[in-house]
C-alpha cells in the first residue's frame, strides 16, 4: 500500500471523503460495476454492500442515467450538485436478480450496458470462456502453454484457476478477435473440454423481457456492441458493424429511446479517436470508457468512469471526488492525448 493510499484510508472515513465530496459537488462522477451476488463472493458485489452504496448515494447525491448527465453536460439541462451515476457493463442475470431489487426499493435510476449477441442467446463472453474452461479440468494431465501463459500440469485450485484466467484474458486484451477465438479453441483442445454454444449457469445474461422490464422501470438500457470486442484492435468497418448492429437490437426489442454506449473494456488500448463519429452515427447521444484520468467527463464520447465494487474504500474514494482530484494532481498526458483525438 502506497503512502498516499495509506492516508485515504485513515483520513476518509475521519471528514476527507466529506470535504472532498463538497469540493467535488460541481464535478458529476460516473460508477462503474460489473457482477452481482447475494452473498459475497471474489469479483462480485453483495447484495448488503450494493445497498449499502445505494442507500448512500441516495442519502448524499443526485443520482442521475449517464443519458441525464450527458443531456445536462452538454444540452445545457440543469445540472444538479452532487450529481452521480451507476453503471453497470455486460448485461448479466444477477443485475436483474440482485441489483435492480436494491435500485427499485430506494427509487435511484442507473445505467445497465448490454452486449446485444449475449441477450439473444447467440454468444456468451470469452473471459467467461476461459475461465469455464479452466475450472472444468482437473487435473490438466499434461502442462502446456498458451502464448506467454504456463499452464501446468496436476490440481489447479480455485486461487490458481483465478489466476491462470487473469493472465489468459490479459493476453487476450493484446490480441485481435480472430488470434482471440483461436485460443480459446486452443485452450479447450489442450484441456480436453467442449465448450457450450450458450453460457452455462452463472454465466447467463438477462433476456429481453427482463430488458423491457428495467426500461419501464427508469433504468437506461444502453449499447455494449454485439459481441463484446475490443473495439481498438478490430477493424473500423467491424467497428462500425458491432456499434451500429447493437443500436439497432436495442431500437427494435426495446424502441427508440435516448441511449449511451460503452467501449468494451474500455482501456486506452480499446479505444481510438475514430469510433466517437461512428458511436454518434450509430444513434447513441454519449459514449464511457472504463478508467479515470484527469480528463473526467469534458469528452462527450469518452465520459470517464470510476470503478466500483464490494469494497467500501474504493466506493467512497471514487463516490467522493477524492479519485478525480487525485488524477488531476497526477495528469497523465498519454491518456489526455488519447481523449482528445
């Protein structure tokens, strides 16, 4: 733990997540979660902690959908103090099992991002894929290797298993959808397992009607292309394709609505200049990515979020301002570059 992070920790709960929230009432920040479960569990966020957060921002903020913020950043709406957004990216099962209890009881509206081709049932997403794969075989017979990954040979337990798929889906990040796909087929031939056309249990997205259920209910049901690629390292027609096939899903099953999309995961590596004309072409009035810098919220097509999860730390941190002011003290030029290409 850095000196920095060291004194957050003791400071925050002691009036610096206050005093940072009131220097950061004019600056909105957007959350960003991904997984759900009633109880807690590595990777997730429990239903206790998610409604304790809530409850939270319902106490001391305005919150808002990232379609209301972008309307009062940039259409010159009315933008209240304290102003914040849940989002929530991929479009699993337990946000409407888990989180959309919590939202609906307390009354706060949030963002939901989904990838259209895990609705429909046509795909489910790879990092799922590898880690699947993984906990299906034990013990692997024979060690082999998967690009820069070891995998060895004997008992995998659930610590190596997590971590084994931690470094596959890094590598994956490197790879184009093609090299991507290959692997995963690799990793599946080596370990002797046929992986599922559709996401087994626990790995389900929601459906349809579900959709149309949390979009009567004021969530905002936004764009996460149709089969989740790294948008950076496909080509643009592909780009294009992914971006604009997912509007149109969401137009037809849901109906025209205002909406916003998120860049699959979302790093400057995922990212370019290029893909904001297509995100605005394509019908979405906003775009986010996944990381925080000093840029914050000044890029219509690159709103920048904070992550948040199980850990009350972190939420504070990120919920306060206290996150954003940091990056502003710590500029990071290459990724201010990156925004305002």
């Amino acid at each position: 733990m850095s000196r920095v992070s060291g004194f957050y920790r003791w400071a925050g709960p002691r009036g610096l997540f206050q005093l940072a929230r009131l220097l950061n009432r004019k600056q909105p920040r957007i959350l960003m979660y991904h997984r759900f479960s009633d109880q807690a569990r590595e990777g997730f966020t429990s239903a206790a902690a998610f409604h304790a957060q809530v409850r939270h921002i319902k106490r001391h903020y305005h919150p808002l959908t990232t379609a209301q913020l972008v309307r009062s950043l940039f259409e010159n709406e009315p933008l209240p103090s304290n102003a914040v957004v849940i989002t929530v990216d991929d479009g699993y099962q337990d946000f409407h099992r888990v989180a959309f209890p919590v939202l609906q009881a307390l009354q706060v509206p949030a963002t939901l991002y989904v990838t259209t081709g895990f609705v429909d049932g046509r795909l489910w997403l790879w990092p799922d894929q590898l880690q699947w794969l993984l906990a299906q075989a034990d013990p692997v017979g024979q060690g082999f290797r998967l690009g820069p990954v070891t995998v060895p040979a004997g008992l995998h337990n659930a610590v190596l298993q997590g971590r084994l798929a931690k470094a596959l889906v890094t590598h994956c990040l490197s790879l184009d959808n093609t090299e991507k796909n290959a692997l995963i087929g690799q990793l599946a031939d080596q370990l002797g397992v046929t992986l599922p056309k559709s996401a087994p249990a626990g790995y389900e997205a929601v459906n349809w009607q579900q959709l149309s259920e949390l979009h009567k209910a004021g969530i905002e049901v936004g764009g996460h292309t149709q089969t989740h690629p790294s948008l950076g390292r496909v080509p643009l027609q592909q780009a294009q394709e992914e971006i604009a096939g997912c509007y149109d899903a969401l137009v037809r099953h849901l109906g025209p609505a205002e909406r916003t999309f998120c860049y699959p995961n979302g790093q400057p590596t995922d990212f370019s200049p290029a893909l904001k004309p297509m995100v605005k072409e394509a019908g979405f009035s906003g775009a986010v990515l996944a990381f925080p810098d000093a840029v914050g919220l000044r890029d219509r097509y690159a709103l920048r979020r904070h992550g948040s999860g199980e850990g009350a730390f972190q939420f504070h941190k990120a919920i306060s301002g206290l996150e954003f002011l940091g990056k502003r003290l710590r500029r990071s030029p290459k990724n201010v570059a990156i925004s305002q290409g």
